[in-house]
C-alpha cells in the first residue's frame, strides 16, 4: 500500500506551433489504499498522466512521491507500479495461464513458487470469470475475455500501485456494470492504491472513492462522487455527469426571483449570490425533473411535450418551455408510466435544492458555480 502525490506536472508534446499540451500544473494527493478516478473526454491528458506516475513518460516539470519517496529518475520497474492498458498487450504464443503468470516469473518482481502462482492466479481469474479459460490462445477469446486476462494480468502482481487505463472499454453494457461491482469489490479486499481514468461519468460514481475531473490537461475539480454530482464546479462539469446532459437556462434576477424561459422559470434568488448585472445560467438534470404540480418548495414550469422516447422502463421527454416563437428545450426523464404524449401540455416540478445556479455565460462557454461548489473545490 502507499500514497500518490503528483504536484505541478506538466507535458507537452511537440513543439512551436504544433505542441499540445496534455498536462498542465495537474496537483494530486492519492490516500494510501484509495480508489482514485480521473474522468475526463478524449484528449484531457488521462493516459499522459498514468505514464507519468509509471515512469514511462517524462514530464517537464513538476514531481511524482509514491509512498513518499521522489521517483525523478526512478526506472519503471522499480516503482512497484503495475498498470493495465487499454490495448490488450497479450503474449499471443502464451495461454491465458501463462499470459497471468508472466509478471509472477519476473526477476524483476521476485519470482513465486508454482503453487504461490496457481493459487494466485485462481483468486483473480475466480473473480473476472476467467477460470475456464486457462488453456486458451489469445486467439481463442472474445475481445472481453481478452479484456478481462489483460486486467487480470495485472491484478494478479502484488504492487504498491495499480495504474488502469480504461480497463473496461471494450466491453459490452452488461459485462461492463458487472465488472464494475467486481472491481469494486477487489479494491476493498485488496487495499491497495489504485489510480484509475475513465471518460464513463458512470464508472468514475460507481468506483471512486474521490474523483477528479480533467479538463485538457488541468484538473477542473476533485472531491467525492456526492460532492462532484451535487455541486459540481463549473457547467463543464455538471454536463460531464450525467446522460442526458444537465438542461442549462439563461436566467435574470427580477423581483427577488430568478427568471427565464419567458418568464416561465421562476425560483426565489439565493440570498448568498452575488449575480452581476443580475444575470445568471441555471442547470437542471433531467432525472430531477417530476411531471405534475409541484408543491411548496419546488420548482414548477409548464410546457409542451415535443418528443417522446422510450428507453426500457424510463421515458424521454423534450419538452418546449416558452414563447411558441423560441422556447427552452427541457429535457425530462421520468418513468415509463408517466402517461404523457407528444403535443400534450404538461407541468414539471423539481425541488429548489436540485437546481444548480452558475455564472451568467455565452452558451458555448463554461460558467463558474455560484455558491459552495465541494468540500475540496477547484484545482486551476
């Protein structure tokens, strides 16, 4: 077990005109045995930042502490890191048997005894659902039971670390939440530090402990799954969690209240905001959304349903909010026995405490929370 510290990273690669730069004054502090996400989009500097804490990628500047110790100048292999890929990497010669024993075999690693590397490897191949599979070429696997010996393979070495790269990408919905819950599992009975990075805002809830969500290589906030869903930083953010994305108005301060959509939206002004010029945005996420009256306490709005999708037991709505001439476009979720159809007029309700209020903004920019934002807020 051991602590990660990452502080003031930073690489760019290329240079002049055609360098991008993937990581930026990225600050990091990793509890020892703690199951650490990192969601961000293509692009965000995810993977640069696993190679970083590898040693497979020199930074410019700034430093990596694993278990205290600085690793500037540390090779890879003696970081006791073990870090899963998102390519398969498999030894396509070698069985699934042999592909899990090969870290177990290495001088590098300390070898283990015939029977220390069975037992081993029937405890992680138990868990993935791999068992049957021992006397299997690469060859012979699906791409997710090849994606299940990659991650075995390195689940399999005792580490100090365990770096894992989109572990979970190419597998199908259904494996994926199942193999969420096992990984899960296998954190908590083996304790050890793990820095995973992920773009599914479903994963980073369902398995971090902390999350830090990464922004083309700068950390745009870090707390808990609850202080990130509930109070997230900026609309980036809030838009990042959720599927569909978080409906996002145009508001003004007029009489006390907050007011939009043509006058449609209306909720009492926060006491504790300071609106310049008495503008501001407002985030509502479609699930917070009810159908009918709403009591005291909530939110309530009135409009026309324009769409209306079913997805299993859940239901989509769009629904116009508005002037007829140019109305909000509020997206609903609700279940599938709401009873609403295309072209009916319905009423939507939420309570006042799931509306987010940001900083007034352009609709392509991002807008700054207004208020108490998580416990750790914002690393810029």
């Amino acid at each position: 077990m051991a602590t990660v510290r990452i502080a003031n990273l930073c690489k760019t690669y290329g240079t002049g005109k055609n360098a991008v730069e993937a990581l930026r004054d990225v600050d990091l502090d990793i509890g020892d045995g703690e199951f650490f996400v990192v969601l961000g989009p293509s692009g965000a500097g995810k993977t640069t930042l696993l190679k970083s804490v590898a040693g497979l990628v020199d930074a410019e500047a700034g430093d990596v502490e694993i278990a205290g110790v600085p690793m500037e100048g540390v090779e890879p292999y003696h970081r006791n890191v073990a870090m899963a890929f998102e390519s398969y990497a498999l030894y396509p010669q070698k069985t699934v048997f042999d592909n899990l024993a090969s870290p177990l075999r290495s001088g590098r690693t300390g070898k283990y005894s015939a029977e220390q590397q069975r037992q081993r490897i029937e405890a992680v191949t138990t868990t993935l659902g791999i068992a049957h599979l021992l006397k299997r070429f690469p060859r012979e696997l699906s791409n997710g039971q090849r994606q299940r010996v990659a991650l075995g393979r390195v689940l399999v070495r005792p580490a100090d670390v365990y770096l894992l790269d989109e572990p979970l990408s190419h597998l199908d919905a259904k494996l994926r939440a199942q193999m969420r819950a096992e990984l899960k599992q296998l954190g908590e009975m083996s304790n050890t530090t793990s820095l995973y990075v992920t773009h599914d805002y479903q994963e980073a809830l369902a398995l971090g402990n902390r999350i830090a969500v990464l922004r083309s290589g700068r950390v745009v906030q870090v707390g808990t799954p609850e202080d990130i869903w509930r109070r997230p930083v900026d609309t980036f953010v809030a838009k990042a969690l959720g599927q569909p994305e978080i409906n996002l108005f145009d508001v003004t301060a007029e009489g006390g209240a907050l007011r939009g959509a043509g006058g449609d939206l209306s909720l009492p002004l926060p006491r504790h905001l300071d609106l310049p010029a008495g503008r501001a945005r407002v985030g509502i996420r479609p699930r917070d959304l009810q159908l009918g009256a709403g009591g005291p306490g909530t939110l309530s709005l009135r409009g026309r349903v324009s769409l209306a999708e079913r997805l299993g037991r859940l239901m989509e709505f769009s629904v116009d909010v508005g002037p007829a001439g140019d109305p909000e476009h509020v997206i609903v979720v609700a279940d599938s026995d709401a009873g609403a159809r295309e072209g009916d007029v319905v009423d939507l309700h939420l309570a006042l405490e799931n509306v987010h209020v940001f900083a007034p903004g352009a609709p392509s920019e991002d807008s700054v929370r207004l208020g108490p934002a998580t416990h750790e807020g914002v690393a810029r």
